[in-house]
C-alpha cells in the first residue's frame, strides 16, 4: 500500500493549489496552509480531499492531523 503526502496527492491528480481550494471551497491560503501541515484539515475535508484525486484515504498522509479539537475532557 503506497502512501502520499497530501501535495504528491495532489500532483498526481493534476490539480492546482488554486482548483483545490475552489474544489474544497476554501481560500486558496487556506488550503495552502492545510497542505503544509500548518493548520489542521478536519475529517470531512481530508474525505472530500480524497475523493477528489482519487486516491483511497489510508493512502493520504495528512500531516499533523488532529481531527479532534485539544483538551477535549
């Protein structure tokens, strides 16, 4: 099983930074951000994310993922 990060994912779909983030409905800072591991992406974005460039979701490395907010009790 062959994984990738979130921008070779993106490469192998042939897809912009600028589409994505229009694909995702997000600014295209945003979803820069997100691809840098610099903000989170949430479950259904990281879905949808995958959904688009066709690439099953155990195969997409979401770096720094934390779906879930901190200090949850």
């Amino acid at each position: 099983m062959e994984k990738y990060t979130v921008e070779q994912a993106r490469g192998l779909a042939k897809i912009s930074q600028k589409r994505m983030s229009i694909l995702l409905g997000m600014s295209e800072n945003a979803y820069i951000n997100k691809e840098k591991g610099e903000t989170r992406f949430y479950v259904d974005e990281a879905l949808k994310f995958s959904n688009i460039v066709g690439i099953p979701f155990e195969n997409i490395i979401f770096c720094n993922v934390n779906f879930f907010k901190k200090n949850v009790p």
